[in-house]
C-alpha cells in the first residue's frame, strides 16, 4: 500500500474544470500528472548529464567492458546457485508462472 499525504494546491477553476470533464477523482488524475511530470523531467536530466557528462566520468568511459567483465562474470558465478530456484516464464496478460517455457 502506498503512503499518501493530505496537501492543499490552489489552481484556477478553468484548470479544475477541465479535469473534472474527464475524471472524477482529482487526487488520481492530479497524482498521474506529477508523475508523467517527473519522468519527463529525470528523463531530461538524464539526457543533460550524457550530453555533458562529469568531468570525473571520462576515467570510467576510457575503460572497457573487457577490462571488467571478466571480474564480474567470476565473481556472479561465486554469489548466484543457478541450479537453485524456480524457474518462471512471463505469460503476457498473466504476469510470471512457474515452470520453464
């Protein structure tokens, strides 16, 4: 369940009535707004630091996947059991089931 919080937002009545022409919960229609808004904002953010990425960051992109693949491919063989487990399938409209595909 999701924590929600009472807050008040003064918008003008032209705003008001044109979420009440399409939804009749306000909260609900109000709290997908804010949250297109924010993707769209992180989504900006993110596209500002790929085109001006930190300074610190060109050590990291000079190297290679080679250089640390193979550490991490050793080291995911040592923390993950691959003969454990359930196996799943995504059933699309049914989410995940047991069993392989």
């Amino acid at each position: 369940m999701v924590h929600t919080e009472r807050v008040t937002v003064t918008l003008p009545s032209n705003l008001l009535d044109g979420i009440d022409r399409f939804e009749q919960n306000r909260s609900r229609f109000i709290a997908q707004a804010v949250e297109r808004e924010l993707e769209h904002r992180r989504r900006e953010e993110l596209l500002r630091s790929v085109r001006a990425p930190h300074p610190g960051g060109d050590d990291l992109t000079s190297l290679g996947t080679s250089d640390w693949l193979p550490d991490l491919v050793e080291d995911a063989a040592e923390l993950v059991d691959l003969e454990g487990g359930t196996p799943v399938r995504w059933v699309c409209g049914d989410g995940w089931k047991e069993g392989a595909s």
